[in-house]
C-alpha cells in the first residue's frame, strides 16, 4: 500500500497575523510618544501661565547675567589694549627668545602698532613670510624674520634670504610692503640688493628703537608704498599715506 505523504499545516494566516501585530506597535509607538510629550508641554506651560512670577524672576535673572558677561568681556578687552599699548621689548629679551617665539613678538609688536589682523605664519613651507598683517592705512604687510641667538655677533643676513623674501613676498603673498626683521645684521650687497629690489630692512639698530618704543614700524621705515586700497581702520586714524620714493 503507498503512503501519502503528512499534510502540512497551513501557517500563512498566523504569519500575516505576526507581521500585522508588528506593524500595528511600530506605529503605535511614536504615536503614543508624540501625545505624551505633547501632554508634557501642555502641563509645563499651564504651570508657568500660573506661576507667572517665576517667569519674571528667570528673565530678570538672565538679563543681569548677561549685562554681567558683557561688562566682564568689555573690562577684558580694555585690559587687553592697554597691555598691547604697553608692550616693549629690550633687544636683550629679543635676543633670549627662539626663532619661533622671536616671530610671536614681531606679530605682538605689529598688533600693537594697530594692524589688528597681525598673524604668525611662519613654519615649514611658509614661502619666505613668517607674518603678515595688514596696516591701518591698507597696507599687506608680509614680513620674514631672522633670529640670531648670539645678535650682532651671530651669521649676517645676506642676500640669498633676501632673494627668497623677494621671490614670494609680492608675486605669493601679495605684500604692499616687504620687510626682513633680524636681531643680526645685514650685509651691505644684502643692503644694496634690498634697495634695488624695494624691500624694507630692520636690522638691529631699528629693531631696538621700535620694540622698546611706542612709534609704529611705518613710521621708522625711511620710505613706504602708498595704500592701494582704503581700510575700514585707516577711517579711526585719518593718517595719509607716505609716498614712495623713487
């Protein structure tokens, strides 16, 4: 006699019943999230409505903290401008310094000056600029600096680091005005080489008179390029630009 095979059990029913169920709770789920942090929001404002008072407490509160704040970033402010007026360097103090914070202090220096976007950009790949900023009166300024450990009876800079600044100081960098800052010296074919190439040198002599003093740099430099273009801060101080020498 041939067997039939069992008869399986139908379970397509309980299977759609299955999904069904858990379709029905992912939607019911949110729904019930959403009604209950409505009804949350509901009883938070319907207490404040009725205590009132504490709403005005919170808002008198803030807003002495806040003039606080303000009054303490005001002082702050204040604080930092007088000590960037007052800031002064002996060539001495300069000299201590490493390379890098030797940079940080001709930044100090030009911020202190009023060239309020000063930065310290030299590192490795700096292209020849170790800082730039840019003068009341408009002016880019792109400044590289050579520091010497031992001053004026360290290594003289001479025209292969001029040849660098120049090479990247107005084609790369833009600069209106092209500096080299050292505690050293300067050889003179590096001196003849600035003159011709119109770059502006501050050897030791001047870099004493302008640290340790209150004048800005543009005022020590004997000869500066006329702004090409106006500055919201060449409006506060009204100084008209020098011009070039030919």
């Amino acid at each position: 006699m041939t067997r039939r095979p069992p008869v399986r059990r139908r379970t397509t029913g309980r299977r759609l019943s299955r999904r069904r169920s858990r379709h029905d709770t992912s939607v019911t789920a949110p729904v019930v999230a959403a009604v209950a942090a409505a009804a949350l929001v509901v009883m938070v404002v319907n207490w404040l409505l009725a205590h009132w008072w504490f709403l005005l407490i919170a808002a008198v509160l803030a807003a002495l903290g806040g003039f606080g704040w303000w009054q303490q970033r005001a002082q702050r402010m204040q604080w930092e401008q007088a000590r960037s007026r007052a800031l002064r360097y002996g060539l001495a103090q300069l000299d201590g310094l490493s390379h890098q914070q030797f940079e940080y202090a001709v930044r100090d220096l030009m911020h202190r000056d009023g060239c309020t976007d000063a930065v310290q950009v030299g590192g490795q790949g700096d292209l020849g600029a170790d800082v730039k900023a840019t003068d009341p009166l408009g002016r880019r300024w792109v400044i590289q600096c050579k520091h010497r450990r031992h001053g004026e009876r360290g290594a003289a800079v001479g025209t292969p680091e001029l040849q660098v600044l120049n090479g990247t100081g107005r084609p790369v960098h833009k600069g209106d005005v092209v500096v080299m800052v050292t505690n050293g010296r300067i050889t003179q074919p590096g001196r003849i080489f600035a003159r011709q190439q119109r770059l502006h040198l501050v050897d030791r002599h001047l870099l004493g008179s302008w640290a340790a003093g209150s004048r800005p740099l543009w005022e020590l430099l004997p000869a500066l390029s006329t702004p090409r273009r106006p500055s919201p801060l060449s409006q506060d101080t009204g100084a008209p630009g020098r011009p070039e020498r030919a």
